[in-house]
C-alpha cells in the first residue's frame, strides 16, 4: 500500500489560521517531555469528547509569531486498535472525534534505541498521507551505548524528514521548532506493507533499519545490573517494599515544615480577615465556613505533592516499569494481569484517572474487575483524613509509629482490592489470563523540567478541586449548620438542620463510636473524601466560637481527641479504607461501564464492608484501648 499525498502543503506563516499537529508514537519514547518543552505551562488535560481517555492540549509558541495546536495522544504501537486507547489514537488522527480536528500533521516520536520494533509504528503513520517529522528520541543513549543510524538514509527510505533530539535534554527541539514554523514538507509516496500483515511490517521495518545503516545500541550495562536486583523474585519485591516505606516516612518527615507553615498562612490570613471584617453573618461564613473548612484542606497540599514527586521520579527513572513486573506475579494470583498493575498504581493519586486508564486494557472482564477495584487504593483524597486522625491518636515517637499506621492502612486497602479481584475473577467476571507484554525502559535521571510541570497539574487540579466542590460543601455545611433560625439568631448545632441529620444517622453508627458530629462529617464526605476535613473543622470552629480559638493549629486534633476514642479513631480510618465516597468517580464509573449497574454495585458493596470493617476493627481495639 502506498502513502497518500496530502493534495497541499500546510502553510503556518503569519496571517493564516492556526495549525494542529498531534504528537504520536509508542509508549516511553518521550512524547510527554516533548510535549512538556514545546507548551511549557500553556497545556491542559481534557478528555476526549463522548469518552473518557486522557489528552494533553498545549499552545506551541513559534519564532515567526504563530501558534501551534499540540495534542499529546495516547501512546500505541500501531494503529490497529486492540484497546480503547490505540482506538481513540487512530481516530483522532482521521478526524473522527467530534470537536477534535484533523491534525494538519504529525510528529512521530520514536526510540532511536529501539528502532527495530518501533518502526512498525511509522508505516501506520506515514499511510495517513500527512506531513510527517519522524524524531528519533534519545539520541544521547543511542550515541552513549555505541549505536548508531543515518537520518538522511532513513528519511529517503521513509519519504519523510527524519532528525535525531533528546528531548529531555532539549537536543533537536529547535530543528523541530523550524519544522513548526515553516511550510509542512507533503510527504514522497513510498511503498507500505498492508497494515494488518504483521510478518510483512516486520520485514519492512528490518529492511528500512538495515538501508539506514541502522546498529542497536548495547544494553546499559547499568541496567543489567540494577534489573539483577530489582527483578530478582525475592530481592525485587524487598526492594519495593523498602521504596514504599521511605516515601511514607519522608511523606511524614519531609512535608511537616511546608504543612506547618501553610497551616500558619492560611491561620494567619484568617485573623487578619477577621479583624478587618465587621461582624455580620457573611464574616462567619468566610472565616467558619470558607477559611475554617476549606483552609484546613489545603494545608495538605505539601504532603500531597510530595507523594507526586515521589511517583514522578520512581516513572520518570524507569523504576515503575520494573514494579509493574514484579506486581504481575501478585496479579496473576488474583486473575488478572500485569496491565492492571499501572491503573491501580494511578489510583494511588486519584481512582478518577485510573478507571480512564483501564483502557489500555484489551480483556473486557479484566477491564471491569479492575475498575471496581480501583477505588479501594489509597487515593490522595484519603491522605488527609489518614493524617488527620493518625497525628492525633498515635504519637510521634517511636519516629516509625506513624509511618507503619499508614503504610498499613495502603496494604488494608490493597488487600481489599487483591482479594476483591479475586472474588469477581473466579466468578461473574472469570476470563482466561492474558499475556502480560511490556517495554523495558532504560534507567534514566529525572528532569526537575518533568517533575516540576507534574507537580503544578496536580497542585493545580487539587486547588481547582478545594476551590470548587469543597468550597461548596463548606458553604452548604455552614448554612445547615446555622438554620433554622430562631429569634433571628442560629440555633445550637446540635438543634441545626445538619445536627439533626448527624443526629437521625447516630444511632446506624454509633456501634463504630461515631457520634453525631462525625455523622454529619461522613454524609458531607460521600461528595468527596477529603470533606470530611474541612466540615469537622467548621463544626468544630462554630462550636468553639472564638477566632482565637479555631486558629489554634492543633485544635482540630484536640477536638477528635475529646470527640472520638482510639477504638473510634481505628474505626474511622478502617471505615474510610473501604468506603466509597466519592461521586466523580462513580460518575466515571458509570460512563466507563455503560450503565448504572456497576457503580450502584460498587457503592453498595464498599459501603458495607466498610461498615463491617469499621465494626469489627471498632470490637478488637477495645480489647487494646477500652472506653
């Protein structure tokens, strides 16, 4: 099959209408990072329109003045589709998404260290009949480790300029830059095997290789190395355990200054307010409702943050590639594959973006089992109240003390999720295994560049959320809390339409030690987990009634501990372990799954082992700590 001549070249000078291009290419060949260097802050994440697969968006800023649309599509490795996201690759790259246009070309971006396999990919992309730049990514690697390609032979092979860039280094990003801003090349028929004839693309691909001088790098002799202990079966598993210890340790150590300190600026903010503020009924609802519960949220955020660097850095270095590996050993065990490994591993940040991310996955029924169980990992939402209750119940020294509470409640919830996945793969959703199929990576340093831009999405989507659905529970909260009236003056809570709420669900939960306040904490968290932070804390702030008072750093802490006993405190965390409480990710549940079956399932069936698990953990820990 021949390439398509595109008819026209796509003039980018000044005075026409802006250029999309999209960037493609396989998985870790660094499309990410490119992407990253040509937007730099002027990118967003959306989803594609009608389903839920993940894109980056950026504005490319060039020197003749223009601008670029760049579309970071999902990676793949070729364009027959297999799983949801190679399917919303190739269509977004024939125009066939609704409000998504046809990109006007295409940067293929590929391993030059793997340039074998890779190739295949370029004879889908060069049949579209679009201008094409084929970058040939981490050069440096291919030069370090004596390998070696000719890019003008390559690009006569391919009928399409071809370059070799570093792009974490930001080697070749001019050259693409002039590609940009210039006139697209159309691109010179060559002939392309049929598509759908493996056999045949793979000859083609060696045939391109060996015409363009083409020699493989030798492996890293570092990687041989560190992958003879990271994938070793009993030293690879020790050694992932101990990475995960030290990010819960530093997670407590590390982010204790920066929370510190942004507990004393959003403290401090709030007196300053208040003092210049007359009293009237809208001065409580900022300094109770807005400062007193979404303030308290946010002094989170450092601890979060920290958990993202972490992760960033262990994807970003190679390492994750080598834990979803050894994690395919533990799936298999619960009928699934190792492919589920790195939805789950996304879950950790937030369940919302894993669910989207079972899409890489080709087996429907492992698709779902891993869905419903996404929401039982440890989600950043969870880390507030985890840290919340844990500081308050269980001292600071031994220094370990609090890590080991919380890497216990990741392997409860973990737990829940293996055991879970188990129960539905021997059952409604049993299905042969699949193959588990994966591209090592070479160990490499991270760049603060990648770090950081990952950094400010999440710091960006954490404030979009206190800012957005927090701030309106806390608003919503503080007005049950103050209604009805009586005599034109509040109530006393406990008389208040939300005390009364806390007070009808009282006696379902006192059996886990939960009072009525921790009610009305628990109804306002099914919008989102980490409400239930900021309602304790306007609950406790109106209660307590001096500004003074609710300033007090620890006085949130003081007040569960006169509230809550440690047999409660242990319930509460189990209970929140299990619980769905979380109505974005149902709703993506729902638009993943087709129906309102699974997540109606889903939440019924977290609610009570929640309730169960708060129970039974609520009866042991009075054996520990009696009332």
């Amino acid at each position: 099959m021949s390439a398509h001549c595109s008819g026209s070249q796509a003039d980018v000078s000044p005075g026409t209408e802006r250029k999309t291009v999209a960037i493609v290419g396989p998985p870790n060949a660094g499309k990410s990072t490119l992407f990253n260097l040509l937007t730099g802050m002027r990118q967003k994440v959306a989803n594609f329109p009608g389903v839920t697969v993940e894109h980056h968006t950026g504005l490319a800023r060039l020197s003749n003045g223009r601008e670029i649309d760049v579309i970071d599509l999902p990676g793949v490795y070729s364009l027959e589709p297999r799983s949801e996201d190679e399917r919303v690759t190739r269509d977004a790259l024939f125009g066939q998404i609704e409000g998504i246009p046809k990109p006007d070309a295409v940067l293929l971006i590929l391993d030059s260290t793997n340039l074998g396999r890779h190739l295949m990919l370029a004879a889908s992309v060069l049949s579209l009949g679009v201008p094409v730049l084929v970058a040939l990514n981490m050069a440096d690697d291919l030069r370090s480790r004596g390998g070696a390609v000719d890019v003008q032979q390559l690009s006569a092979q391919l009928g399409a300029p071809a370059i070799l860039i570093a792009a974490s280094k930001g080697e070749g990003i001019e050259e693409i830059r002039r590609f940009l801003a210039g006139q697209f090349p159309t691109p010179t028929p060559v002939q392309l095997p049929v598509l759908q004839d493996v056999p045949r693309c793979r000859e083609w691909s060696a045939r391109i290789g060996s015409k363009s001088g083409y020699q493989a790098p030798a492996p890293p002799v570092w990687t041989r190395r560190l992958d003879s202990v990271f994938l070793h079966p009993i030293g690879g598993p020790l050694v992932f355990l101990a990475v995960v210890i030290a990010v819960f340790q530093a997670m407590f150590t590390g982010a204790k200054p920066l929370m510190d300190a942004t507990d004393a600026m959003v403290n401090g903010s709030g007196a300053w307010i208040a003092s210049h503020l007359p009293e009237s009924w809208w001065r409580d609802l900022i300094i109770e409702g807005i400062w007193g519960g979404v303030g308290k949220v946010i002094i989170f955020l450092p601890q979060i943050l920290l958990l993202f660097a972490f992760i960033g850095v262990l994807e970003d270095s190679g390492y994750l590639a080598r834990a979803a590996l050894i994690a395919d050993r533990t799936m298999a065990r619960a009928g699934l594959q190792g492919k589920s490994f790195i939805p789950l591993l996304s879950a950790y940040a937030c369940a919302v973006p894993a669910i989207m991310a079972t899409r890489t996955i080709e087996n429907k029924r492992d698709r779902i089992a891993t869905i419903l169980i996404a929401p039982f990992m440890t989600c950043s939402a969870r880390l507030p109240v985890y840290t919340l209750i844990i500081a308050a119940f269980i001292p600071a020294q031994p220094f370990y003390a609090q890590t080991l509470a919380l890497l216990g409640l990741y392997i409860i919830g973990f737990a829940a999720a293996v055991i879970t996945a188990r129960l539905l793969k021997s059952s409604i959703l049993k299905s042969d295994h699949t193959p588990f199929l994966l591209e090592m990576p070479p160990y490499r340093w991270p760049t603060m560049r990648s770090i950081g831009l990952r950094l400010y999405d999440r710091a960006q989507a954490f404030l979009y959320r206190a800012g957005t659905v927090i701030l309106a529970v806390a608003i919503v909260l503080w007005v049950l809390l103050h209604v009805p009236l009586k005599d034109g003056k509040a109530p006393p809570i406990e008389q208040s339409v939300a005390g009364t709420l806390g007070r009808a669900a009282e006696p379902a939960i006192q059996p886990l030690g939960f009072n009525w306040k921790i009610g009305i904490g628990l109804i306002s968290s099914i919008a989102a987990r980490e409400v239930i932070v900021g309602a304790l804390a306007t609950i406790y702030g109106i209660e307590g009634g001096s500004v003074d008072e609710t300033a007090e750093s620890k006085s949130l802490q003081t007040a569960l501990q006169k509230d809550l006993s440690p047999a409660g405190a242990v319930a509460l965390l189990i209970f929140f372990a299990f619980a769905m409480q979380c109505m974005s990710t149902l709703a993506v549940v729902r638009r993943e799954t087709g129906s309102w079956r699974w997540p109606v399932v889903q939440f019924a069936y977290m609610s009570v082992l929640a309730y169960v698990g708060g129970l039974v953990a609520y009866r042991i820990a009075l054996v520990v700590w009696p009332a």
